[in-house]
C-alpha cells in the first residue's frame, strides 16, 4: 500500500540527499585548499628557517656578528611585516576579531582577497 503523498515525501528527501551530498563536496574542497595553503606555509618557513640558519652560520662566525644578524633580521621582518599591513591591508592589523564583529553586523566589509595574502605575507616576515 502506498500512501498518497509518498512520492512527493520521497522527491524531498532525494533532493535533500543531494544537498546533502554537495555540502560534503564543498566541505571537502574547502578542507582540501586549506591544508594546501597550511601545508604551504609550513614548507615556506621551513625554508625560511633554513636560509636563516645558514646565514647565521656564515656571519656567525666572528663573535660581534653572531649577536647582531638575529636583531638584524627581527628589525628587518617586522618592519616589513608592518610596512604590508599598513600600506596594502591595514584592517588585517591585530587580531581581527573587531573586523569580524564588523562584518557580522555589516558595518565594515569584508575585504578577505587583500587581507589574507597580507596576513600570509607579512607572518612569514614576522617569523
């Protein structure tokens, strides 16, 4: 026996399935170009660290070089990790939680295809 509205109850959940099913999709995509980008990141300062451990190495050995190069490069990638912020992005300073609240209660716009390669940017100077 079938009930009279079993067909339009079975067209709603099949449709509904398939919302489902590309929700995981873009769920799986968006996981996928962030672990990306992370893992890029990561691989970045992993190269970063390096060619600072190698010039360290190199001026490290006299005794005043060896103290100077860390203060030297801290001054250099702050000042060019303030200079990005500053000049190109500057509501990508702080925390960004003002920003967001901003944003949620539309009062700011959202301006996340500047903010994120500056923040992308300017953290590998800052490290």
């Amino acid at each position: 026996m079938q009930y009279p509205n079993s067909r339009k109850l079975n067209q709603r959940l099949i449709k509904t399935d398939i919302q489902h099913i590309k929700l995981l999709v873009f769920a799986l995509i968006v996981g996928l170009v962030a672990g990306g980008v992370g893992a890029v990141f990561r691989i970045t300062l992993t190269y970063i660290e390096f060619f600072r451990d190698r010039l360290y190495d190199v001026g490290g050995k006299s005794g005043f070089l060896m103290h100077i190069w860390p203060v030297l490069f801290a001054i250099i990638g702050i000042s060019t990790a303030l200079f990005l912020v500053k000049k190109f992005a500057p509501e990508a300073s702080g925390s960004g939680v003002h920003e967001i609240e901003g944003v949620l209660d539309e009062t700011r716009p959202m301006r996340w295809k500047r903010v994120l390669p500056i923040k992308f940017i300017a953290s590998l100077f800052f490290h």
